[in-house]
C-alpha cells in the first residue's frame, strides 16, 4: 500500500467514525427530548396530584376524632 492509498484509506475510516458518531448523537438527541417531555408531563401530574391533596386536608374538618376505634 503506499503513502497516498494509506492516507485515503485511513480518511475514510475517520469518515466512516465520523458518520457513525453523528447518528448516536442524534439518537441521543431524541432519546434526551423525548425524556424532559415526559419529565414535564410527570411534573405536570405531580403538581396537579398535589394540588388534589392540598384541596383535600383543606376540606378536612377540624381535627380528626380522637376517639379509639370499638376493637380498642
């Protein structure tokens, strides 16, 4: 093999890393957007859950009974 063959054939195995890097990082890219959309949706769920509790101790009347059940 000599010099110029030598350094095309290493160009295009650079070429050909170079190829293969750009695909995972766009995989990656998807995979990284696709979970912060499904972070928001689950804080969006975690906010209105704990909107729900937060209406619920707020309708609680006073304390609760403080008296022991009948099996006491």
């Amino acid at each position: 093999m000599s010099v110029p063959d030598e350094t095309q054939a290493r160009l295009d195995a650079l070429e050909a890393h170079i190829a293969y890097q750009n695909q995972v990082i766009e995989e990656l890219s998807e995979v990284a957007a696709m979970q912060w959309s499904e972070i928001a949706e689950l804080k969006d769920r975690l906010n209105r859950l704990n909107n729900i509790f937060q209406e619920f101790e707020a309708g609680m009347d006073g304390e609760p009974d403080q008296e022991l059940p009948p099996h006491y």
